[in-house]
C-alpha cells in the first residue's frame, strides 16, 4: 500500500482541517527555546560574573578553574555545558519539541508538512545518536550532584575579613536550591531512567530486586508523567539562577540575606 | 425546542467527492454519530459510515471532525461552539472507500506479521497484578486506528511499507512486556517495523481516545530496549569483555 | 453460465459467519483440526458485538471460592433458566468453561489476579460464588483480541465486511452460503462442507437496546430458511440497566458489576425497592435487609470469605428488569424514566480502577460523574435466550453440516441467561462447533452450489434498487423497533402480541416492496438494511408467535394475563420453523429427559438452605 493516499493532493506546510489555534504550542516553544538558547550561549561566554559569594552559577558548575588553578582563556562554561545540553537535546520531551516546532516535523497534529518518503526519523545520522540518550543521563547525573553541592554551600555565608563561614540564607540560597530540585525532578523522570531501572524487566514480581526496582519504576514513572512540565520550570529555573547569580555579581541586583 | 445544526459531510469515493451540507435536529447530550444516523434516516439512506457499538469500545466510527481524528460516537456536539459547523470528513491515511469509510485493510495485515505470545518454557502462569496493570494498558486499545491515521510518518511521509505504526507498537509493548513471554521482538522492532522512524512527536498519544499512553509507555520503552541492545556503547563493551550476548529481556534485565 | 463462474468463489471446508466470541472460537478449532475454515463477518474484524461485554467469564474456577464447582454452576444455570434449560448444555456448559478461561490465558488473555496470582473472579446476579473471570469492565474487548490474534496467526481466512444474504444447500445438506461485499456490493459464493452460525442476536429489532446494527437476527432467520427449527424465541432478555438518558445513548448497557461491586438500585424516594420483589426460591442466597447486604459488600472488598447473604440487587435479571419496571411504572422512577443506580458511596478510585469504562461512558456521554453522583437506568433489550435448536453434544442444527453457537443458538440458558454465562457460552460451545464442524467436513463430500439458488439470491438483492417505488427502510425499521417495543416487550398480553401478530404481516408485506434509490452498491448502508429488515421481521414474528404459545410467566418471558408458573408449560420448549406451505409453524416440543443424578443435584439444591453465597 505504500505510496497510495486516500488525498490526492499533496501535503503543504500547515494545511489542515482543524478550526483551533494549533499554532500556538510551537510558536510558544519556539520562542521558549529560542530565548533560552540565546541567552545560555551569552552567558557561557561571558567567562565573568558565575560568582557572587557562595552562590555559584549553575552553567559554571563544576567550577573547575578554581579547582585546578587553571589560568583558562577561554569561558569554561562550554566544557561543562555540553553534557546538560546534551542531555536536554536527546531528552525524549525536548525531542518532540524541537521536531514539531523547528523543524515541523510535523508541526501539529493533522497538520501538513511537505509530502516526502524521503523522511528518516531516527533512523540514520545525525538523529539515530538520540539513542545515547541514557549516556547523557549518566553524565548529567554527576553534574547534577556538583550543583547538589553548589546548593549546600551557598548556605556558609564568609565573612568579609576571611573570617570562618557562617551558617545563613539569602535569597540566593533559595534560587540555587529550587534550580537543583527542579533538575533532580527532571532528571529522575527521565525515560531512559526509567527504563534501566526497571521498565526493561519483563516481570515485575520475579524475585526481591525485581520488586525493590519495580517500586523505583513506579516513583520514575510519577516524575516522569509530568516530565514536559520538569522540563520548562527547571529551564527557566537554571536560566534565572544564572542570571541572579550575575546580576548580583554585576552589583544591578542586591542579594537580600534572610539570616 | 428544535434547534438545528449545520453539518457538512464528505461524499465520494476514490474518484473524488465534495463536503455536502445537511440540517440536523439537535438532541440534548447528542453526539455526532447520532447526527450522522440521522441523515441516513431522513436525507441520505446511502450515507455509508462504519459504526458498531456506539459507545466507544469498538472503535468503528474513527473519522475527522472539524480536521481533528476522532470516534464520532464519543464527540458531542455541545464540545463545540453553537455557530460552528460540524464538519465531519474520512480518514486521511487510508485509502477511502465511500463518503466516511476508508480501507484500513492494511492494518490488518501488519498485525498478522507480528510473532504472537509465545510462552516461555518455564511458565507457570502464576501472575501478578503489578505486571498486569502495565499491560492492561496496552489491552485498552480498541483498534480504532486513529493513532495510525494521526501519526505523520504515516499520514504525511506514507511509510507504509517501512513502519508498523503506533497501534502496532503497542501490540508489540504488550507482549514483549507479557511476564510469560519467551520471544525477543527488539530486531523486529528496530527492522522490520521501524521503530526509529516514530520522531515521538506524540501525536498517537493526543488522539487516543482510550488514553492509552502511546508514546510514554509503549513506544520509548521500546525504543530503550531497542538502545540496550543495539546502540548502548557501555553495553557493547560489556558484551565484549564478557564474551556473552545477553538477551535485554531476560529475566532480570540481563 | 453456471454461478461458480458467474459469481467470485471460495472453497472450505468449514464456513464460519459471524466472528464475535463464539465465530472466532470456532474458526480456531475448526482450523485446529486441519480443516480449511474461512470467517466471514459484517463489521471488521474484532468489531463484533461480544466487545461490548463487560462483566466477565462465568467459569467454576474455585479461585476465590473455593467451594465452587461445575455442579453448582450447573444448578445456577438451571435455576437462573427457571429450568427449561437444555440440561446436557447447561451441564456441558458448567463442566468445560473452567478449561476454556485457561486456553484463553495460554493465548494471551491478561485477566485481573488474585494476591497470589491466580485468576480473579467477582460475584455476579444468579450465580452462588463468586465466578466471573474479568479484565476491569472490558472483558468482552480482552477475549475477542484474545481469539482474533489466535486466529490470525493460525491461518484463518478471514472476509470481514461481507454478508451473507442465504444459505445454498444442496438437497437437505448444507452446501455453502451466498453473500455480498458491503465495500463493493459484488456477490460472492462460499461452497462449503459445514457452516457454522454465530451471528448473534436480534436485538436491532427493538427501539431501546444495548445491540448494535449488526443484531439483524440473521442467522436465525438463514437457519429458519434452510430448514432449522427455532427455540425458545419468546425468552428475551431485557438487561435491567440500560441508559436512559441523554437520547442518544438510551439502551446503552451499564454492566451489571456495578452492582456486583457495590452499586444500589434505588427509586426517587430512596429506596432499595429489589428487596421487596426477592422470589422464595432466591431467599437463601439474597439478603432481606440493607444491612445484611452492605454487610457482604463490605466483607467482598475486604477480600474475605462472605458470611453475609447477597445484595438484592444481584438477583438475576429478568427479576430485576421487572422490579424496575414496576417502579418506574408506578411513578417512583428518576427524572428520565429509570431509577437510580448509585455506586457513589465506594471510594472514588475503587470504582475508577474497578468500573474504568463506566465512569467514562458515564463522563462523556451523559456528564455524569459515577464517583459521586448516581446514574440513571431502565432495562434495554439485550439478548435472546432463544435461538437455533441444535444437538447439544455437537451443536448441529436439524440441516446436516450446518451448526450453530453462541446466542445464535438456543438452549443453554433457558428462561433467563445468568450474567457471565455468555461469554463462557461462547468459548464452550463455538469450540465444540468449529470441532464437529471440521470433524463433519471430514467425511462429507465436496457440495455442489445450485446456480438457481445463487441466482434467486442475487436476483433478491438487485430487486431492492430496480424496484420503480417502494418504501423506504428506515422507515419501516422504525415501526418495527416502536411496535415490538410497546407490544412485545417486558410484560406481554394475548391481546398486543395478537396485534403485534398482525402488525408484522402487514411490516412484511412493506419490506418485501421497500427499495433503495440513492447510491449505488458501493458500501451503501440503506441497501444493507433492506435485507437486515427482513430478517429482523422474520424473527419479530417468532419472538412474538412463540411469546402467545407460552401462557405462563417463566423467566425473562412475563405474561400479565397468565402470571406465575404453569405446569404444562414446564415440561416444553417451544419450537418455530417454516412449514411446508411456507407459513411458520409452531410447537411445544417437550424437554428431554434429564439423568437421575442430575436430577438429584437440583432436588437437593431446592431443598438445601444454604446459608451464604
């Protein structure tokens, strides 16, 4: 049956019987991503600003220049990012996303897109490489700890003089650690999580780790059924905890300390 | 009392056909399979539509209204704003027969190329209802075929001939997650019935009318044990230094 | 020309039509056997009415109670039946069901588990234990895609979307059917050693129903033709709970595991008007007081053995079809004419994980919310008891090579079908047709096809569009489903099924005149109907010829001027079949004799006070 279609006429862009504003969700993610893009590629390569007392900006994280003493001319940003934006990019949400917004593929449901059975999904390079999806997770998950650990420090409030670190909040605080929830609440609803812990058993019930792992599916599988609503606020989140960290740093915004 | 509604309805057959305008007398709670019976009743007795139980459990009546694939018995008319029409068209991806009805014989023969349930030697049939609720889900599915008609490898890019379609993922889903099942479906699944050509872009999921988490629950756990044995580089390596090829879908995940 | 060469032909061995339940489970065996089977339905495949089905698989499994047996299913039957049932079919029945649920398992059914991963079972009207193999509330949708994958894949060929208008035969034997394709209105001729019946029931010719367009009655009305005797054509079941609003959807079914759940009938005053109408023969299984029942209700969803007896709401369902009748009738029905079904006192989520597909149905077609308020339902015309008369060993009709199964065929459940009873009747006896069907292919030599038959049959359907005028047939349809509605429907009287009687000759004479002038032959639904009409008014008749021979009120048949049991007509089945003058006969025919020990069974259950279940 292949090559025969009920309509004879070929698919335009957008051609489609459907009355309602099916256009709207791509716009608005096109717009999101967009932004988002934009202003992440900035900021890596500011090289400046990623600091203002114990808070430390995420896209900054680990933050390996310190560490090592290196003396780098270039924004480090860039090795460290590509493992969240690889992630991201073969994240099966972001995946839908890109393919219906950007590249229209299709861009809604019923809605045309120019007719070809040149189409190859992920079948072939470059989109076949979404299959190494669970790396990134695995890579993610340890930058996901050093941002952990980015959250605990920015509780230790150094004094001025060098003095010992004091136990304390600031508004900081709380933007440091909503963006490290939202990106473990991203990051464990993950599909290939989900999968490797125990979606790919065939049995649920055989055996105790096979029912220890099905109670671990089942929290993935809870995260995961809200996985595209993970996926924006902890976007937006990572976003504006770089953005606050810099504009304080830059001395436009006052880092407000609450104890 | 009588309120009436304007309804267009594709008439034609493979030689072509125009929408056709017809006035139907408004019931409360009236759906749009009642105003097409209508029709047939008092305007057009040839009127040829597909439809069986009328209460969406068999998923006869899948047809497009106002461009959107849906069961015609399951949407209402009160969804829709009073002035709009109701504009009630075939399927596009199959091709058409007469006015409403398409032929989606095809289906029926990709499903005859899937190998079906086949007890592992060692089954006892003792099962759980943890192992049942995830298949369960897949047994919903009325084969009403509108993820089939929605999906755009399909429906723009007609890969008839290189992908299964999401109905048949979820047949597949079903029984390679079946706790009795011996057969391992993942170099089917990754040749012969196109796994990769699904982008899951969701529009399977959107349609189903038995909310049957398409994509999420049948497709990318597929594709996951598509990746574990075909495109995981840790795995591979593994396998290498273990000299053993582990099945994904043995028992305990091999 | 001869019409093997004039029309498009198949050859087989075995011919089954209609592929629900019963059709599929015979092709299967039949195709197990070796004999070349081929599946012929209307509607795609795996559309059939059996998808409809919620409830479950009545099958004595023991798995939840462990006291349940074939002895006691077969009690049930009989007793749900009011014992004018075929006791070796009830007896058949009740023996094999368990067998047939685990194939179905082997083939891939996923049915709900026990705690310890055996099958579960729920309690159902009529039956002692709780019996009822389900799937939530599809179960009917689990077992067609069950046997529809089986089938496939053993090599079944299957025409879907093709009638059959006529069985051919030649001399008294079966030799094959003549049909068209609805896609194309081309005429195709089935030449076949043995064909098996499962067309299911006639329900389409009734206003209010839970059945689809496809329950024309056409297999009894072809078996009719070719010589068959119908049975039993007065019992028809009314399901108590049907939708009554909004219009469109009236008739539709609400399982009856509403009830076996939790679910209470109550009237606009609220009450629990079931309790008043339990007959003395149900007192020692049915609660007599409210709190006996949300007793057991409450120990059922404790998983533990119930002490107390049942709800009165689970009574079998011709009772409770007239209880609600009554209420509505004497004016303490709902706002819509039904009464209230309410399950809105279980928890939210029990109901949504037990009763998925009603909180839906519910939802989107009537925007009632079952979690927290109650529905609305009257009894719909569901399904006939009665049907074609066949040897119960090997559901072979009085026409050698043809067969019959499911609720095509009459027999296994009397007065009264208990709920579950047909799904599991369709598993048992489709098996043993699609079995004696291969087993008669075996030894019958090829048949020959009668071209004056093939072309009579063609000739019938051309008539219907080079007819000059002639009636429409929705129109007469419609007259026919108000009149069987107001004049055979629940509570029957001498004077209406006469007028009924005369109403159909002159409905007859109309359709044998009506014509179609739109459209072509090409999938055209009005030009399917013309035929399905005559069927429809055929088994009208029966319905209600063999509704005026029975003067007593037994089952699902209620005569208003006979009410109560008659002993004269407890001893005999009624038998409908064409003349020679071509006028329909009909018969008392007594029932056969029923073995000793069988016999014992019942006497013992009649006096046995059990005190639960």
């Amino acid at each position: 049956m292949a090559g025969i279609l009920s309509v004879t006429d070929p698919d335009r862009l957008g051609k489609t019987d459907r009355v309602d504003a099916w256009w709207v969700e791509p716009l608005l993610t096109v717009l999101g991503l967009t932004a988002f893009i934009v202003y992440s590629t900035w900021a890596a390569f500011q090289g400046d600003h990623y600091r203002f007392g114990p808070y430390l900006s995420p896209f900054y994280s680990p933050n390996i220049k310190e560490w090592f003493g290196w003396n780098l001319d270039f924004s480090f940003a860039f090795s460290i990012l590509w493992v969240p934006a690889g992630f991201r990019a073969t994240c099966y949400y972001y995946r839908k996303a890109y393919y219906r917004s950007y590249f229209m593929d299709p861009p809604g449901c019923a809605v045309g897109e120019p007719h070809g059975r040149s189409y190859l999904g992920e079948t072939e390079f470059p989109f076949i490489l979404q299959n190494l999806h669970r790396c990134f997770f695995y890579l993610a998950a340890i930058v996901l700890a050093f941002l952990w650990y980015d959250a605990y420090e920015a509780f230790f409030f150094k004094d001025a003089a060098t003095g010992p670190a004091t136990f304390g909040m600031g508004v900081g605080t709380i933007v440091l650690l909503v963006n490290v929830v939202t990106l473990t609440g991203f990051s464990f609803g993950c599909n290939s999580l989900r999968h490797l812990i125990g979606g790919k058993l065939d049995c649920f019930t055989c055996g105790a780790t096979a029912r220890i792992r099905h109670k671990l599916w089942g929290g993935v599988s809870l995260l995961n059924l809200r996985h595209t609503e993970w996926a924006w606020v902890s976007l937006f989140a990572v976003g504006f905890a770089d953005l606050y960290v810099r504009l304080c740093s830059m001395g436009i915004w006052h880092d407000i300390r609450i104890f | 009392m009588a309120e009436v509604r304007k309804f267009k309805v594709y008439r034609g057959d493979k030689n072509g056909g125009q929408l056709t305008e017809y006035n139907v007398q408004v019931e409360p709670g009236m759906v749009v399979l009642d105003g097409i019976h209508q029709i047939q009743r008092t305007q057009a007795a040839d009127l040829a539509c597909r439809w069986n139980c009328k209460a969406a459990k068999c998923g006869s009546c899948s047809a497009e209204v106002n461009g959107k694939p849906r069961l015609l018995c399951k949407t209402r008319l009160d969804d829709f704003d009073p002035a709009e029409i109701i504009t009630v068209r075939p399927v596009k991806t199959f091709p058409l027969i007469r006015d409403l009805v398409c032929d989606v014989s095809w289906n029926f023969e990709v499903n005859k190329k899937i190998p079906p349930l086949t007890p592992k030697k060692t089954a006892d049939w003792v099962m759980h209802q943890e192992d049942m609720d995830r298949v369960q889900e897949f047994r919903k599915c009325i084969e009403c075929f509108l993820c089939q008609n929605v999906c755009h490898v399909l429906r723009n890019h007609d890969l008839k001939d290189r992908f299964y379609g999401p109905r048949f993922m979820v047949r597949i889903a079903c029984l390679e997650m079946h706790p009795m099942d011996g057969l391992d479906r993942t170099k089917l699944l990754k040749d012969e019935a196109g796994l990769g050509f699904c982008n899951i872009t969701k529009c399977c999921t959107e349609v189903c009318p038995e909310e049957i988490h398409i994509t999420d629950n049948a497709i990318i756990p597929l594709k996951e044990r598509v990746a574990d044995r075909h495109y995981d580089p840790l795995r591979a390596f593994w396998r290498k230094i273990m000299g053993a090829d582990h099945p994904c879908t043995c028992a305990d995940g091999g | 020309m001869s019409a093997e060469s004039k029309y498009e032909t198949h050859e087989y061995d075995v011919l089954v039509i209609g592929a629900g339940g019963a059709g599929l489970r015979a092709a299967i065996e039949a195709s197990a056997m070796g004999a070349r089977t081929a599946l012929v339905c209307k509607s795609l495949l795996g559309k059939a009415h059996t998808v409809m089905a919620e409830g479950g698989i009545a099958a004595a499994m023991a798995n939840v109670d462990p006291q349940d047996g074939w002895e006691t299913h077969f009690k049930d039957t009989m007793r749900g039946g009011v014992f004018v049932n075929n006791w070796r079919m009830a007896q058949l029945h009740a023996q094999q069901a368990p067998d047939r649920v685990r194939e179905l398992e082997r083939w891939g059914a996923v049915f709900d588990r026990t705690h310890d991963g055996k099958i579960l079972q729920r309690a159902f009207g009529g039956h002692t234990y709780r019996r009822l193999v389900h799937v939530g509330d599809r179960t009917g949708l689990e077992m067609i895609r069950t046997l529809q994958e089986k089938g496939v894949h053993q090599g079944i060929d299957v025409f879907m979307e093709c009638a059959v208008t006529r069985l051919l035969k030649d001399g008294d034997r079966i030799a094959g059917a003549f049909a068209y394709w609805r896609e194309t209105g081309r005429y195709v001729i089935f030449k076949s050693k043995a064909v098996v019946l499962c067309t299911g029931g006639i329900g389409k010719a009734y206003k209010i129903t839970s059945n689809s367009w496809e329950y024309t009655g056409d297999g009894q009305a072809l078996a009719y033709h070719a010589g068959a005797e119908l049975l039993d054509m007065e019992f028809l079941q009314f399901h108590p709970t049907g939708m009554v609003w909004p219009p469109g959807v009236s008739g539709l079914l609400v399982t009856e595991s509403v009830r076996g759940d939790g679910g209470q009938l109550r009237n606009n005053k609220g009450e629990r008007f079931m309790f008043k109408h339990i007959p003395d023969r149900y007192k020692p299984q049915i609660s007599e007081t409210e709190a006996e029942a949300n007793q057991w209700i409450a120990e059922i969803r404790a998983g533990k053995q119930p002490t107390a007896r049942k709800p009165a709401e689970l009574l079998p369902r011709d009772i409770v079809a007239r209880g609600i009748y009554m209420e509505v009738k004497e004016g303490r029905g709902s706002p819509h004419g039904g009464v209230f079904l309410d399950i809105s006192h279980m928890p939210a989520e029990y109901v949504k994980k037990k009763l998925p597909s009603m909180y839906h149905q519910f939802k989107d077609l009537a925007d009632v919310d079952i979690t927290r308020e109650p529905m609305e339902v009257g009894p719909t015309t569901h399904y006939i008891m009665g049907g074609i008369r066949v040897n119960p060993d090997t559901q072979e009709s009085a026409v050698p090579g043809l067969f019959a199964a499911g609720e095509a065929a009459g027999g296994l459940h009397g007065a009264n079908r208990l709920g579950g009873n047909s799904l599991s009747d369709l598993l048992v006896f489709g098996k043993l047709a699609g079995e004696h069907a291969a087993q008669h292919a075996k030894t019958a030599g090829p048949p020959k096809v009668d071209d004056a038959q093939a072309d009579g049959a063609a000739r019938e359907m051309n008539e219907f569009f080079t007819r000059a005028d002639g009636e429409n047939p929705y129109q007469i349809h419609a007259e026919l489903q108000d009149m069987m509605q107001s004049l055979v429907g629940i509570f029957r009287v001498e004077d209406e099924l006469r007028k009924s009687l005369e109403k159909l000759a002159t409905l007859k004479n109309r359709a044998a005149r009506v014509c179609i002038k739109e459209g072509n032959k090409m999938f055209n639904p009005g030009w399917h109907l013309c035929k399905d009409l005559q069927n429809m008014i055929l088994i009208a008749e029966a319905v209600a010829r063999a509704a005026q021979f029975r003067k007593e009120s037994r089952g699902a048949h209620s005569r208003l001027d006979h009410p109560g049991f008659n002993p004269e007509f407890a001893k005999v089945n009624t038998v409908a079949f064409k003349g020679r003058d071509g006028a329909m006969q009909l018969e008392g025919r007594p029932l056969p004799e029923m073995p000793a020990e069988l016999k014992q069974l019942i006497e013992t259950e009649k006096n046995h006070k059990e005190r639960h279940g």
